[in-house]
C-alpha cells in the first residue's frame, strides 16, 4: 500500500501529466498533446504559482512565538528531515530540512513538556537505514537533552502510522505539541487529535515567501515546479484519510 501511495500522487503531479501528454502525442501523432505538456511545465515551474500555492497549503498556519506555548504532556516531531549520504565505506546522514528536529529541541530546552517523541521513519526502500527517531534521538542527547526525556516510536512508514505509534508511548488523551512542517500540519493534526490527543500545533519549515515581485518571478523555476508538486501531493494526502476516515466510521457503525 505505501508503494501506491507514493507513486499515485506521481500521475497527478506536474511531471507526471506532461508524460502522459507526451506519450499521447507519440501515440495519437498530434503536436496539440506537446503544447498542452508546455503550458503545464510553464505553469508549474512559475515561481508566482508555486509560492501562491504554498501559502495556500500553509494556511492558517503561521510562525508562532515558543513564550505564547502552555506546557504540554509531550512534545511530537515527526520524521521526514534526514536522508544517507556515502557509499559503503562510510555513510552518514544529514539534515534534508532541520526546521523540525531544531524545532522541538527548542521547545523541550525552554521546558514546554518533560518528554519528547521522535517518529521512527522508515521506508521500504530505507530498510538498510537507521531509522530516523533513533538518529535524532542520539543527536538530541549529544546536545545537551537528558536521555530519559527522549523516546522514539516504533517504526512507521507514514503520518498515520506515526499517529497510532505514539500512542503506545503516551495515553490517547495527552495533551501533545505538534512539531512538523506547516505545509504538513493541517493532515497531521487532523490525524493525530482522530487518536484522541489534544494538539498544539508548532508549525516550522514554512515554503511560502512573503515578499515582492520581481522579475525573476516570471522565469520558471525548479523549486517553483517542486512546491506545485508538493502541494498536490499534499492534497491527495488530505483527501484520502479524509475518506479513510469516513469510512472507517461507517465500518464501526
């Protein structure tokens, strides 16, 4: 199942599309498929389309001041920041986005909970990896946060299971502090408070730029293209434990 959920999104996202048309074009012999896999790649390569989705994605969620936090029971970071680097000689890892792992470091340094949780990430295609919890758990005590504080779930493959692992560290009712990536928040509270925890979310690593236009805007763009990628993928994600969901209710019932 992770394997389709992974490469689903792929057929819907913007390089996936302008295969399709250009398959079609090779097929079907007509050139309007290749202009339609232009006006695509043009669109979703736009810096202004891209940050414009993001913001969308983000919303409502905003920067938030770590004095505004009440203390919680826990302090949640889900996985999705490391990636190996090396051969087999040597490999190690490092910090693809290090917002979150920063973050929730931040957050249990200024005593907003006693304890705080790392999801054990880990993929199919990552089963010769560490997972990811164990990892940042070592390097959370390498500066400075005392051992017993920090706990690692169980392996998880995704936000779900992340959301079912951690509560077999912590009752269901716990109040928690939500630390994951804003564009990520919105799907990951709704998982999380279907469990029964009471969610304070702590939004980091935030895509959308508020700034001018320039010129520049106009040009396409790599990280414009990765953020309209995102943004469907992210999408799907929200629609699906959303019937997931529903449909478990109707199950139970």
């Amino acid at each position: 199942m992770i394997y389709f959920h992974k490469i689903l999104p792929f057929f819907l996202s913007p390089l996936g599309i302008i295969l399709i048309f250009l398959i079609a074009s090779f097929f079907f012999k007509r050139r309007f498929f290749v202009f339609l896999a232009f006006i695509v790649l043009i669109v979703s390569s736009n810096p202004i389309v891209g940050n414009y989705l993001m913001q969308k994605l983000e919303y409502p969620y905003k920067p938030i001041s770590r004095n505004t936090l009440k203390e919680a029971d826990a302090i949640v970071v889900l996985s999705g920041m490391l990636h190996q680097v090396g051969d087999e000689n040597y490999s190690t890892y490092e910090f693809s986005d290090p917002d979150r792992f920063f973050g929730g470091l931040d957050l249990i340094k200024e005593y907003k909970s006693n304890k705080i949780i790392f999801t054990a990430g880990q993929l199919p295609w990552t089963d010769n990896w560490e997972p990811e919890g164990f990892i940042l758990r070592k390097k959370a005590i390498s500066l400075g946060v005392p051992q017993a504080k920090v706990l690692v779930t169980e392996n998880v493959k995704n936000t779900y299971e992340e959301s079912i692992a951690v509560t077999k560290l912590i009752p269901n009712n716990s109040s928690i502090i939500l630390v994951t990536s804003a564009f990520h928040m919105h799907r990951s509270k709704y998982l999380f408070e279907k469990q029964g925890f009471k969610v304070t979310p702590f939004p980091v690593d935030f895509k959308y730029l508020n700034k001018k236009s320039s010129i520049i805007d106009y040009l396409p763009h790599l990280n414009a293209l990765q953020n309209t990628s995102r943004f469907i993928r992210e999408s799907i994600g929200r629609i699906y434990y959303k019937l997931f969901s529903v449909n478990v209710i109707k199950i139970l019932n």
